[in-house]
C-alpha cells in the first residue's frame, strides 16, 4: 500500500461525529465499489496511519471492517436527519 496522507482535520471531525451517533453511511473508496456500513469508531495504529471500523451485514452476519482513511473519497449518511450530508474526505 502506499504511504499514508494524513486526512484533514476537519474531515476528522466528522468521522468522529459519525462514529458517535453511530450513522449508516454511504462510503465511496478509491479503486473499490461503494459500500454501506455503520461508523464504529477510530483508530491510530502503531505505523500512525488512522483507520475507520466500520460495521457491515452481510447475508445476516455482522462483520467488522477497517478502512484506511486516505483511501476514502467520501462519505453520506443515509439518514437524512443526519448532521451533515456529503463529505469529501481525500481527493
């Protein structure tokens, strides 16, 4: 993998907020298809690149997954009451 770009704060920001509220979201990834998930919480791991955990079901199995933040694009939530709609987190 490449080496990691640290994500804007602001960006940040919102990662934590979706985390906290617990937010389905809609994620677009670089080089991958979209997926919807739930936003678990964050991570910094020992190398300091920065993870989000997400909660996916699959064929009625609930699976954990790590996305490493700058191979995000974007995220929407999917409730429309949500606190923020798209959010453009790496180009």
């Amino acid at each position: 993998m490449q080496p990691y770009i640290t994500v804007n704060c602001h960006c940040h920001d919102y990662l934590e907020l979706a985390c906290m509220r617990g937010y389905q979201l809609k994620i677009e990834l670089h080089n991958k298809a979209p997926l919807t998930a739930q936003a678990i919480t964050l991570i910094t791991k020992a190398d300091k690149t920065e993870w989000l955990i997400v909660k996916q079901v699959v064929k009625q199995n609930n699976s954990l997954n790590e996305i490493r933040l700058d191979q995000i694009i974007a995220i929407t939530p999917i409730d429309t009451a949500a606190d923020f709609k798209r959010i453009t987190i790496a180009p």
